[in-house]
C-alpha cells in the first residue's frame, strides 16, 4: 500500500517535522488521541448526513468504531508514559483542507470523502516516517495503526469514485493534492500530528 499513498500524496514528510515529533512526543501524542477522535465523528456525522448510501454508512460505522479503539489505545499509552490529558488546539491542516470542498450536493459528498483519503493517507505516511525512530512499543503500535489508515485511505476513496464521477474526481484529487502538499511544506507555528515544517 505504501508506493499507491506516496503516488497519491504530493509530498512526503519532512525531516523537520520528525525531528519535531521526536522531541515533543507528549503533545505528539495528545494530538494524535485527538485526530482519532475527530476521526470518528467525521465517519459518524457521514452517516448522520447521507443516511441513504448504505456502503457509505456501512463503512463509516466500521471506521468509528476503530478510529475509537485507537483512540482508546492512545489514552493507554497515554497513562502509561505519564502524559497528562489537557486542552490542545487544533492545527490548521484539517480546516484549510475543507475549504477545498465544494458546498453543493452530490461533489460536496465527494469532495468531503477526497479529503477524508487523503487525511488518511498523509497519516499513514507519517506513521511511515515516525515508525524507525520511535522505542518498541510506540514502534510497533505506530506500525499497526499504518496498516489501518492505509484501509481507511483506500476506503474513503472508493467510496469517493463510487459516488462521483471519475473525470471530475480525478480533477478534486490534482487540486487537493497541491493544497495538502502546500500545508505539509510549508512554515507552520503549531507542531501536531499534520502541522508543517516547525517555523
């Protein structure tokens, strides 16, 4: 799976940023417990939102429940390293994303599930990034969770072309993928999990 998200992704990981990653992991790790959560309550509001596509809805049900468990498994980690839960705002890479999503209905559910990939695939290739220098346990932890955002990534996009059309879609990935690469290389003031270089 990792050679179709570096094709997909226009960038990859800066080195700065895993240096950065490296030296805070406490706040690297709260705001990884948060991206899982908001992970989930997208997949959930998805369901809210287009309650008629049933293998949306039977997808995003899966794809809670998981991004829950992983949050889950963050507050173990969590607790065991010491890390104390507290407020932490979110990055700009997320917001800035969801402005590329059009606002009317069906490309607006489309746009949406682009997006989604490929907030599932820069978080895989991070995992990618981060897995060589981390100790063991956060290693191995980091190397499964890989291995589901790749799913997740493959998911969001099926669903995408399935809903949408091909030509069009292709078109939305093109203008995403300038815009997330954008945000992964540029200056960035706030470290998180898919901040960019540490200005």
């Amino acid at each position: 799976m990792l050679p179709e998200i570096h094709a997909f992704l226009g960038c990859r990981t800066p080195a700065a940023w895993v240096e950065a990653a490296l030296a805070d992991q406490p706040t690297m790790l709260i705001d990884h417990k948060n991206c899982e959560f908001k992970a989930a309550s997208t997949a959930l509001s998805l369901i809210a939102k287009y309650c008629t596509h049933v293998d949306l809805i039977n997808m995003m049900s899966r794809l809670a429940r998981e991004e829950l468990v992983h949050h889950e498994q963050v507050m173990r980690l969590m607790k065991k390293r010491k890390v104390a839960l507290q407020p932490l705002s979110a990055g700009r890479y997320a917001s800035a994303l969801r402005k590329q999503v059009r606002s009317h209905e069906p490309v607006k559910l489309v746009d949406t599930l682009v997006v989604g990939a490929f907030i599932e695939a820069r978080s895989c290739e991070r995992f990618e990034a981060l897995v060589p220098h981390l100790d063991e346990e956060l290693g191995k932890f980091y190397f499964g969770l890989l291995q589901s955002e790749a799913r997740h990534f493959q998911g969001y996009l099926k669903l995408a072309y399935q809903y949408g059309d091909a030509a069009d879609i292709d078109k939305v990935i093109e203008r995403v993928r300038v815009a997330e690469a954008e945000l992964i290389e540029s200056p960035d003031v706030e470290f998180r999990f898919h901040s960019g270089v540490p200005a």
